[in-house]
C-alpha cells in the first residue's frame, strides 16, 4: 500500500505545495510545529532516508536546501531546522521548521493551528520565494 506521502504526490490526497521538480515534492505540514514546517520528499518511496541512492540523496538534499532558502525568505524566522526522524510515515521525509529558538524544533510540543486560509498564503509565499 502506498505511503500518504505517496498518495500526495500522485495527487490522491490534497497539500498545500511550496515546490516541486521530477524527483522531489515539498509542502507544508498540516501540524506544524511553526507556521512554515515544510516535508520534503522524494517522489519515489523509500523507507529509510539513508536507503537512498548517494546521488538522489545529494539532489534531495539540494533541493531541501532551496526549500529552505525560500522558507527563511519568506517566514520571518532566525534559523531554518532541520530533522530528519522518519519514524511515524514510511516514506523519506526531511522536516525544515522555521526556529526563532531551538526549542522551536520540539516534537513533543502541541502543534500550531492554522486555517486553511493561512496555509495557501504561507505556501505561496514560500513558493514564490523559492528561486
């Protein structure tokens, strides 16, 4: 069965997109930690992060970088973090939160609620960011 991740790309199930090329996807977290959080992806479905080719995993992370340029742009923030913990969807995933402070990047804490309204303005700033 395909990951949700997987089903997001294809278009099965609906995101809030800040950018995308024919290897990689990033769109916004639907519980983010900080408005901005950004999943970034590759298209094709992997487990484990570090089951991936070194040359995707170099493009991948190019990419997440690019990403992050256009998140630190576009949120008001002093730093982007980033995790990389895969362990609650079986897809590779890269998380970039905007940090003020590091205790911005804690998973544990609740997560920030944001209307529909407010997650296509912050995806559309980051993606018109993204150069």
């Amino acid at each position: 069965m395909a990951s949700i991740f997987t089903r997001i790309v294809q278009g099965e199930i609906p995101s809030y997109k800040v950018a995308e090329n024919e290897r990689f996807y990033a769109f916004l977290d639907i519980n983010p930690m900080a408005p901005g959080h950004t999943l970034v992806i590759p298209k094709q479905e992997t487990d484990y992060l570090f089951d991936i080719a070194d040359e995707d995993y170099q493009a991948l992370m190019l990419f997440a970088k690019r990403v992050a340029e256009g998140i630190f742009k576009a949120i008001p923030c002093k730093r982007v973090g980033v995790a990389v913990l895969g362990m609650e969807v079986p897809h590779a995933h890269i998380h970039l939160v905007p940090l003020q402070t590091e205790a911005d990047m804690d998973f544990r804490k609740e997560k920030v609620q944001l209307s529909r309204e407010e997650f296509e303005r912050i995806a559309s700033a980051i993606a018109e960011s993204i150069q």
